[in-house]
C-alpha cells in the first residue's frame, strides 16, 4: 500500500527509476536547481513576453531562491537532526509578500496594477519549495497549470467583464457641462450612476477628465464595447474607454 502511494504521489522520480534524486546529494542539488531555473523561466517568459515588471529573471531568481531555502532547510535537518523541515519554506511564503508588494501599483487613473504578477511571484515561490524539497511532480505540473492560468484565462474573464452589469469608465469632456449631459444619457438608458470621481492628472483648461461607475439594468443584454462605442459619438466627448 506505501508502495502505490509513494509513487503516485512522485511518479516522476519513480518512472525514471532515480531514488537519489529523493536525496540530498551533488547530482540531486543539480538537478534540483537547473530545474527551478527551468521552471520559473517558463512562467518568467509569458510574463516578460506581455511587458510586466516582473519578467524572466525575476522569477528565475524567485524560484531558485526558493529552492535554495527548501534545500538548505532540508540539510540542517537531515545532518543536524533537529529544527522543523518546513520552516525555512514558511518564511519563503510569507516573505515573498514584500517582494510582491513592490509589484502592485496604483496609477494616475486610480487603477491598482500587478496583483496578476504579485500573485504569479508568490505560486512561483512555492513551485521553488517543491523543487526544493524533491517534489517534482508537482512543480512540474503546477507549472504548466500557472502558465495555462496566466496564457487562457485572460479571455474568459475578458469575456466575463464585457458583459458584467457594473462598468468604469475613463472620459474625458470638452466642457464641464458636458458631465451633467452625460449623466442625463446614462440614466435615460435605465443605467445608475453608482460614483463619479474627478481625475485631476487627466484634466487641464480644455480637458476634463472624470472617472464613471456605472450599473447596467438587467435588461441591457449589451456588452461594455458597444456601449462605449455609442458614447463615443458624442460630439462634447474627447476620449472614453473602459477600467480594468
């Protein structure tokens, strides 16, 4: 019974025979960090391909740094025969929240950015404890499964927001009056303003920039593309397009 669930649980270890791979040795470390490195860079590269802060290196360097940890845990362990063999892995979980941090931005238009790439770091850091901890299986498919997540998943929830009933705008007006006309449109198309909020940096003696919550009635089947788009006709509209 151990036997079917030890190697169910690492099955790769198993298919190619290698018990020394489950071992803290020259050839294991090897392996171990060559395939962080591998593993982190495929993540890295859908992340720098799509021009993020965090790109290939970093999280090569965040997955190695986590294998490294896991590793180096395991070896006061194993040769010191005290301490905990997840601690190390612990603080590499809760650590990498600084790192993180430092990727999530809030821009001009009051829109928070890089929660995707905070988030990609922290899974990142735990494929590395994985590795780290001769876990292959599952760094290889928790890989796999974070770059089908950061490749596909995009779509859907392009799809999913494109017809959600709550929409944020960005416009920009000719004039301030303009605001109250807008407003006018929107509610005589059943749709309640939820807030209105002036974008200073986006405004100037000609232009005046105004972020829109706006809520769709359940009855508008339309999508927020088309809905932008028969705004854009306004002729006292300089610029409109939609918050993500």
């Amino acid at each position: 019974m151990n036997f079917f669930v030890n190697y169910w649980a690492d099955p790769i270890s198993n298919w190619i025979h290698a018990e020394w791979l489950s071992e803290l040795t020259v050839g294991s470390i090897i392996v171990r960090l060559v395939l962080a490195v591998v593993l982190g860079g495929i993540v890295g590269i859908e992340r720098a391909a799509k021009r993020h802060a965090a790109g290939l290196r970093t999280y090569i360097l965040v997955s190695l740094g986590a294998c490294v940890a896991m590793m180096t845990n395991q070896f006061l362990v194993n040769y010191y025969g005290s301490g905990d063999a997840g601690r190390l892995a612990a603080q590499v979980i809760s650590g990498i929240g600084f790192l993180g941090a430092g990727t999530i931005l809030i821009s001009s238009r009051s829109r928070i950015k890089g929660l995707t790439t905070a988030a990609g770091l922290w899974a990142s850091a735990c494929t590395g404890i994985s590795i780290g901890a001769g876990f292959y299986t599952l760094a290889i498919i928790a890989t796999f499964t974070i770059v089908l997540v950061l490749t596909f998943l995009p779509r859907f929830e392009y799809f999913v927001r494109d017809r959600a009933r709550y929409i944020e705008y960005h416009v920009e007006f000719k004039g301030k009056d303009n605001i109250r006309e807008f407003i006018d449109i929107a509610r005589r198309e059943e749709m309640n303003v939820q807030s209105v909020e002036f974008n200073q940096a986006f405004s100037s003696e000609s232009v005046f920039s105004y972020s829109f919550i706006l809520e769709k009635s359940s009855k508008d089947k339309r999508n927020h593309k088309s809905i932008i788009d028969e705004f854009s006709k306004l002729p006292y509209i300089l610029f409109i397009e939609e918050l993500y």
